[in-house]
C-alpha cells in the first residue's frame, strides 16, 4: 500500500508542474571517526533547511563496503515518531535502499533533524580508510495541499578508519552477541470512546467530549501504532457528574511512554419545573383537598349510624300511629 501511494505521488509529480522549493540538506553523522573490530558503527541520517510543512516522502542510497562492515535492515531505529511500517528497507551489495513514504498522507511528515540511525558491525582487524556515500530522489513535501517536489544538495561521502586492534591471541576475546534494537515507536494507531467520534489523530494527545446526565458509563478502545508496544487504561469506565479525566498510556518496547488523556463532561440533571397553569401544577397545589382514608372510614361509619337511627325513628312513629290510633 505504501509503495502504491508512492507510485501515485511520483505520478502526480510528473503529470503536473513542478514546484521546487528551496532545497534542503542532508548529512551523516557518525558515532566514531575511528573504529576496531567487532565494534559498532553508527550512521545517522539528520535533515536541515526542510520546508516548514516537511518532507513526506523520499527514497535514500547509501554505499558502503560489504568487506569490511555487516548490516541488516533490522538495524535501524527511528526518530521524530517515525515507524517501522514507513520505511523499506533493503540492502543490495552495499548499497542499501531505504524508502520512506509517510502514513498519514503528508500530515506528519519528517522535520529538520535526526531521522534514522543505521547501526553497522565491524567484520576486520585491517587497519584501512573506509567511504560512505549518501545521494537520493523522489522527496516530495505537502504544501498547501499540493505535492510539492524538493531536491537536497549534491551526494555527501565521508570516511571512517577502521583501526587494527594489537591483542595477544590467548587475550582475543569472543565475538559480541549481536545487540538487538528495541523499538521506539509509543504512537497509538486508533482511539476510540464507543458511540461518540473524538476525530482521532496519533499527534494529538487530548481531547474533550460531553455526554448527557443519563450516561453513567463509557467503553475506550485503543491499538499501538506499533505490535511491540503495550496500551493501558481502556476498556469500560463509570462516568460522575461533572469532569472525568481518562488517561491511555503507550508503552513501547525500549520502555518509551506516551500519555494520551480524554477528558468528559457528564451534564448534570435538569430539573423540571411546570407552569402555573397546568394541569399538573393545579393537581399537586390542591393538597389541601385530599382525604386521609382513615377520616374518610370513620365519617362513613357515622353516617350510617345517623341513618340507621332516622329509619327506626321513622319506624316507630309508624307502627304507633297506626296501631294505637288517638281516641
């Protein structure tokens, strides 16, 4: 995918016309000018005079002498975040290719710098001047959401002295195990507060959100942008009223972290209030008017009593007036 989006920038490159900024340099540093067998040799990659928006995309030759030097394209480690998953890598009888296209499109491109370190094993005990070449093509910078083609300075050669080292054979000591480079990338590749979208990008590290009252709760997904690295503090979290602070820590594998914090703001409960004139507010003013049940039984039992004693009065008035009439 990543060779494609290249193709298709080089094709953009020579369909449409060519912009040329200034141009910008490149240089190798070294760790040593001299070094003995055995030892390792250090070549950084370092970027000055770039266009503020970067370089998003470039293709890098560097000539050594398999002779006297060993590599291997697991020998690199990267810088200003740059990933594994940008770079090519590939050596090809001393002439090593290494093609960087950036993920995100040009949006975070490489600045002025250090970009990467190739790390070179020396293989003889001959004392000897060795070369180092550096020359490039295809850089190209987003500005102002065109592509726009850069060029760098003329190639660069600098030399190292591989110095023989005088031991007595009994002394020589063993060969040192190869160290192995960690990985530096602590970026996250996705973040995510399921059913709410934060418009997640790996460089930014806070974002804020709100929720409604009847949210109590909340579920944060994330994935490194690196397989070695370790992300903490996902998964589902209880929401108060008020602010809540959540932090995601990335952890990569040479113990590098990065924090990426989400802040959200549970709203607090509305209170309902009704208008005077409703219905409701008219059935809960009248509560002067609402009969306790026990009064309610007590006055019914009293007026069947009044009516009872009606009725035999009524009763005896009868029978006396008709069956002992005046004389």
């Amino acid at each position: 995918m990543k060779k494609i989006f290249y193709i298709i920038i080089l094709i953009t490159l020579f369909n449409t016309t060519n912009v040329f900024a200034d141009t910008f340099n490149i240089d190798m540093n070294f760790n040593k000018k001299s070094v003995v067998k055995n030892e390792k040799l250090n070549l950084s990659l370092v970027f000055d005079n770039l266009v503020e928006t970067g370089l998003s995309t470039g293709q890098f030759y560097i000539n050594y002498e398999q002779d006297y030097y060993s590599f291997s394209c697991n020998d690199i480690s990267y810088h200003q975040g740059v990933s594994s998953s940008e770079v090519d890598c590939r050596d090809d009888n001393g002439k090593i290719i290494i093609l960087y296209v950036d993920d995100d499109g040009g949006l975070s491109p490489i600045k002025d710098g250090e970009f990467i370190t190739l790390n070179f094993l020396v293989k003889t005990n001959t004392s000897i001047e060795t070369s180092f070449k550096l020359s490039g093509e295809g850089f190209s910078s987003l500005i102002e959401d065109e592509i726009v083609n850069q060029e760098f300075n003329d190639s660069i050669s600098k030399t190292v002295n591989i110095v023989e080292k005088q031991i007595e054979p009994e002394d020589e000591p063993e060969d040192e195990p190869e160290v192995i480079q960690k990985n530096t990338d602590s970026y996250l590749k996705s973040l995510e507060v399921k059913g709410y979208d934060i418009k997640f990008n790996k460089n930014i590290f806070e974002y804020f959100l709100e929720v409604e009252n009847n949210i109590d709760e909340i579920n944060i997904s994330a994935t490194s942008n690196a397989k070695t690295s370790k992300v903490s503090g996902t998964g589902k979290k209880k929401l108060y009223i008020g602010d809540n602070e959540f932090k995601i820590i990335v952890t990569a594998e040479n113990g590098n972290k990065r924090n990426y914090i989400i802040n959200i703001t549970r709203k607090e409960k509305e209170e309902v209030s009704l208008p005077e004139d409703t219905d409701e507010y008219k059935e809960d003013s009248k509560t002067d008017t609402v009969e306790n049940p026990k009064t309610g039984n007590n006055s019914f039992i009293i007026i069947s009593i009044l009516c009872l004693v009606i009725i035999s009065i009524l009763v005896v008035k009868f029978f006396k007036g008709n069956c002992f009439p005046k004389v």
